[in-house]
C-alpha cells in the first residue's frame, strides 16, 4: 500500500496570521474577509485579510492566491511582522507544485521572524516549522518529521499558547508514526489531540481531522469497534457542511470497517465517495490511497475487470510507481485479477514480477540492517580505543609530574635531606598505590564497557536472527509457496486437455506438489510461527507442545497469567527458549515424559521443565549449542537460568525472565 502521506500541515493547519483554521462553511469564511475589506480603512487589518484569502483561494486557484499574497504585501509595507509572514504564505502557495521553493520561503519567514519575541510571532513560527517538516516528510523523511515537530513547532506553539496548534501537531506526530507502521506509538498522540480540541473552543474541521486519523489508526490496530464508533461520531460533525473535503479520509475509515466486515459492495461505494470528496492541495494524494483501498474491495468482490482497470490505471502514475511498496502492490493485484479473469499467463508474468521485486525489496532490507550493525560495532571499538589512550595519556601525565618532583627533593639543602628523602620515599609510595588503582579502576571500566558491548552486539545478532528468520518465512511462504501455487494452477488447467489416460499421472504430480506447499508452510511456521503473531504467546506455547507431541512422548504444558501485552520482541525470545528446551529434552535427553510451566507475575516471567531423560553432567556437557542460544537469550532478558540434572533420573531448568 502507498504509504499515508502526512500532509497535517496543509489539511489542518492554522494560518500565519489568524488563530483560525480554514473552517468547515468556507463559503461564509469567504464573505466575512470581503465584508472586512469592504468596511475598513486599515491597511494592517486589509492586509491581514488578503493573507487569509490566500489560503481559501490556494486549493481553487493559485493565480488569485498569488493575487492575493501581492496584494498584501503592497499593504504590509509599513509593518515588517506582515512582512515577514508574507514569506510564510508565499511557501503555501509553492507546496504544491515546487517544495524546494516553497521551503526555501519558509525559511526566510522563519529567519524574519526571528526578530519579534511576541505570542503572534511565536505562533507563526510554529506554523513555519510546521509546513517544513509536512515537506521533510514529502520526501520521505518520516524520523526528521518527528524531530522538526517535537523540538521546533510545538516548542513555539507552547511560547505562544496556542494549544490549538499543539494537538494539531499531536496529529501530525501521530500520523508520522502511522508511516512507521508504529500504530500503537501514534495511537497516544491521537487520543492527546482529540482531548485538546474537545477541550478548547476552536473550529470543528480541527477536531474532525483528528477522529479522522485516529479511527484509520484504530483499523490498523484491529480494533473495529473503536473505528465504527468514530466513524459515526464525524457523520454526526461533518452532516452541517455537505462540501467539506474532511469528507475524504471519513469514507476512507468507514470503507476499511465495511471492508473488515466482508460488506464488499459498501465499501467499495465508500471509496468512491471519499475520491469525489478528495479537495485541496493534497487531493492527489488522498484519491492514491483510496484507489489502492478501493482495488482490495473489488478484489476481494471478485470484480476482476474493474479492478484491473483501477490498477492500471495507478501503474500509469510516476509518482506512484516510484515506491517499491506501491509497485509491488499494483503487480500483486494484477496477478489476481489476471487469475481470476481466468488470463493464467499475463497472470504468471505479474506474479513473476512481484516476486522478483519482492526478493529486491528484502535483499536491500537486509543489506541496510547488516551496515547498521558493523557501523554500531566500528562506533564501539572507536570509543573503546579513546578510553584506552586516554587512561594512557593521564598515567604518563601522572608519571612526569612525580619525576619532577622527586628531582626537585634531591636538589634541597643537606640539612633537610633526611626529613626530604623520607618525605619523598612516603609521598612516591602513597602515588604508586593511587596509580595502582586508577589502573585497576580503568581496567574494571575497560571490562564493563566490553561486556556492554557484547551484550549490545549479541541483542543486534539476535534481533537479526529473528529478523532473518521472520523474512526467510516470509520468502518460503509468499515467494516460493506463490510460485507452487502458480504451478498447480497452470497444471489443473491443462488437467482436461490431455488424453483421459494421462490424467492420472498429472492429478498425481498435482497432490505431489499440493503435499510440497503443505511441507513447506510447515517450515515456514517453525521458523516464525503465525500463531504467535496473531493469538499471542500463550496459545503458540501449547500449540507448539501439542505439536511435538507423539505416541512415545507426552508434554504436560501448564500457563498461569501470561500477558499478552507483551512486546512481541519479548514473545519471539520466550518462544525460541522454550522450543530450545523442549528441542533438547526429546533429541538429547530422550525423555518420554515432560512437564513444563509458564508462568508471569508483573514484570517476572518464569518457565520451568522438567523431564525423566537420562540427564547429563552439567560440568561437562552443560555448554552446546543449544544452551548456549538459550543463555543468549535469557542474557538479552536480563534473567537467571538454573539447570539440575542426575545421570539417570532426568532433568530441571528453572528460568527468570524480566519482562517489563
């Protein structure tokens, strides 16, 4: 899917010069200004007019904004504030159709600007920040965003206490990390936003955007219920002003809720309605993403034809082709519509180019994520090397200052010469000791800062382990099992075309490959088991018992208060832990009976298994591979492990796992 474009600073935020939004009546916010310069002989109060004219006239025609901003600026001439905004303006109108231009005036605005220590000029420079970061994101800076919000656009909007403009930016934030597909980290900043707006007498279209936003989250999220009720929340808000493009992302969020509830047909009219709503500067945008969600409901209506069209017709858009997630999309979506169009060979040509793309598309992932970590490693053996000369540095310092000074005692006076010598002898004794252990005390902090390092390299290994393992599933199952899949369909096609006694060997070869993609997704769930993701630890931990269980072996596995709110990272490190151990007591310890209990309190997990296998010297045998991986990971989660083990009589393994 295209990803969500934040464009917050253009859809909801306020004018440089006012403290009201564009309202939903536009029509009315249109007549007011004209009223204004009708009525007044101030050219700072005209000027202003003219400045908020521009943002009604920018989305309906740019030649009449740049009427506008000249016109003010023919006003503002003997007030260098007005001056100064002009610049912010003039980026509005360039945001669309040339962002470097249009940032380079923000800039100027921003450097004007800095000369007034005034709430109004707070307040614009907040604004100035804010539109700057929309343009970090337009070129798909997500983090520089977040960065140019929290640190420079809310700062000033809290200067100028406007908190209007502060939840706007907790929209934003939120939206940025929607990008990031971190919903539950946006969900927080939504929730913050709509209490503000909710709380402060500020223009509705504010508080709309952000319930608009926070039930598209709540669909990521999964959480359905929360999305229909905000769906019916904006109706409500949105039923006064009939031509509001907040109209848009509404029928987006209320198709992804039809779309969850298998109602094809009214979400597929949703979508089209929120095309037709689309308005504005961020028009194209907005109808990019809904065409993309409009294709999966006529896909999953089984509409192929249309959906084809939709497709190519997106394929034909540069801008759209330029991200390898949109591409890879379009080319899936063609693959189905061909296949079910019953057109199996354009079918197998955009499957083909999917899958290619998509192997493209993980090697570069992998790639980024093993030049991360030797960058890590390289930053920590640079440090390390700085600590080293440094303590070197200041023992030769050290050493120099106490040789003078002993040069300095020999060369007293003969009658002091007793007392000096001792005096030197107890002094160089008394430095020696503290030299002693400045060493010991540097050597101690080399150690600890190695050990640090270690653990922060095998976390980074670990995590890409899982990683590796999450894409190599992901590989097996979308890639490899798509092409088996591809295969059967090209063969159950040609089934009824052969002579009747050539059948049967081909229906054969078909249960074959039906019996691979079976064996394969079994592999695949060994490696990063669905269940876990999708149902939680709990239900993986005994489906993976149940699973290993056979006639010659029983597993007995207990679960008292496991959360499943847990970090999924966290989950997949208990998982392989406990596969590890049950791995070993069936391979190694050839035990026929197993117990094992997973149990969590607060921050504290524990697991322990028990088995009658034929137990092992730990003091020998107690350093393999596999307990090597488990201490690994129960040293990534800062916990304990115990191992009891009697030759004969089975074995115990006691783990504490800090969670929190």
């Amino acid at each position: 899917m295209i990803r969500v474009l934040n464009l917050v600073a253009l859809f909801v935020v306020i004018s440089l010069c006012s403290k009201a939004q564009l309202p939903l009546d536009q029509q009315r916010y249109y007549d007011s200004l004209t009223t204004i310069l009708q009525h007044t002989r101030s050219d700072s109060i005209k000027a202003r007019a003219h400045y908020a004219l521009v943002y009604y006239w920018v989305p309906r025609d740019t030649a009449k904004a740049r009427q506008c901003l000249d016109e003010a600026r023919r006003l503002s001439k003997q007030y260098p504030f007005l001056q100064a905004i002009s610049y912010g303006h003039e980026g509005y109108i360039y945001y669309s159709s040339d962002i470097d231009r249009s940032d380079a005036s923000f800039a100027v605005a921003d450097s004007l600007l800095n000369s007034f220590a005034t709430k109004e000029a707070y307040q614009a420079r907040a604004n100035v920040w804010i539109n700057r970061a929309a343009i970090r994101q337009r070129k798909d800076d997500d983090r520089g965003y977040i960065d140019i919000v929290l640190n420079r656009a809310i700062p000033y909007a809290l200067k100028a206490g406007d908190s209007a403009i502060v939840a706007s930016q907790y929209v934003g934030v939120g939206l940025a990390f929607m990008n990031l597909e971190q919903y539950d980290k946006a969900e927080p900043y939504f929730d913050k936003a709509i209490r503000i707006f909710q709380s402060i007498n500020t223009q509705p279209s504010r508080l709309v955007a952000a319930l608009n936003r926070a039930g598209e989250n709540y669909v990521y999220l999964k959480k359905y219920d929360e999305a229909k009720k905000i769906v019916a929340t904006v109706k409500t808000l949105l039923a006064p002003y009939p031509d509001s493009e907040l109209y848009a992302v509404h029928y987006m969020v209320e198709g992804l809720c039809y779309l969850h509830d298998q109602q094809y047909t009214q979400a597929e009219a949703s979508f089209n309605k929120g095309i037709t709503a689309a308005r504005g500067p961020n028009k194209a945008y907005v109808i990019q993403e809904l065409s993309f969600y409009k294709v999966k409901a006529l896909l999953a209506n089984k509409k192929y034809e249309p959906a084809k069209q939709q497709l190519l017709e997106l394929s034909s858009n540069e801008e759209v082709m330029e991200l390898g997630s949109s591409r890879l999309e379009i080319y899936e979506g063609l693959a189905t519509s061909y296949a079910g169009l019953g057109q199996m060979k354009p079918a197998y040509e955009w499957m083909k180019q999917a899958r290619h793309l998509s192997d493209s598309l993980h090697e570069s992932d992998l790639a980024n994520d093993i030049n991360d970590l030797e960058i890590k490693y390289q930053r920590a053996e640079s440090q390390k090397e700085i600590i080293t000369l440094k303590a070197k540095n200041e023992q030769a310092a050290l050493s120099a200052k106490n040789s003078r000074l002993y040069i300095l005692l020999l060369a007293s006076t003969t009658l002091l010469l007793l007392i000096v010598a001792t005096f030197a002898l107890l002094y160089y004794r008394s430095n020696r000791k503290l030299l002693m252990q400045k060493e010991l005390n540097h050597r101690q902090e080399l150690k600890d800062i190695e050990q640090q390092q270690r653990l922060q390299f095998g976390q980074a290994v670990l995590q890409g382990e899982e990683q590796e393992r999450r894409r190599l599933a992901r590989d097996l199952h979308d890639g490899l099992g798509g092409m088996l899949a591809g295969v059967k369909i090209n063969l159950s096609g040609q089934v009824e075309k052969i002579a009747a006694e050539q059948q049967g060997e081909l229906r054969k070869t078909i249960s074959q490959l039906d019996d691979s993609v079976t064996e394969l997704r079994r592999i695949a769930h060994n490696m990063m088991p669905a269940n876990l993701l999708k149902f939680g630890l709990q239900t993986a931990l005994k489906d993976l018992s149940e699973s290993l269980m056979t006639a010659a072996v029983k597993i007995d596995f207990q679960a008292y208060g496991i959360e499943p709110s847990m970090p999924e990272q966290t989950q997949i490190n208990i998982y392989r832990i406990v596969q590890e151990l049950l791995a070993n007591a069936m391979r190694h310890a050839e035990a026929s009976n197993i117990i094992l209990q997973c149990s969590q309190d607060g921050d504290t997990f524990l697991i322990t298994q028990e088995d009658n296998g034929k137990g092992f010297d730990t003091s020998v045998n107690g350093k393999g591979i596999g307990l090597s991986n488990i201490r690994n990971r129960v040293g990534f989660l800062r916990g304990m492990m115990d191992i009891t083990s009697v030759i004969n009589e089975g074995t115990t393994i006691n783990i504490e796992l800090h969670v929190g």
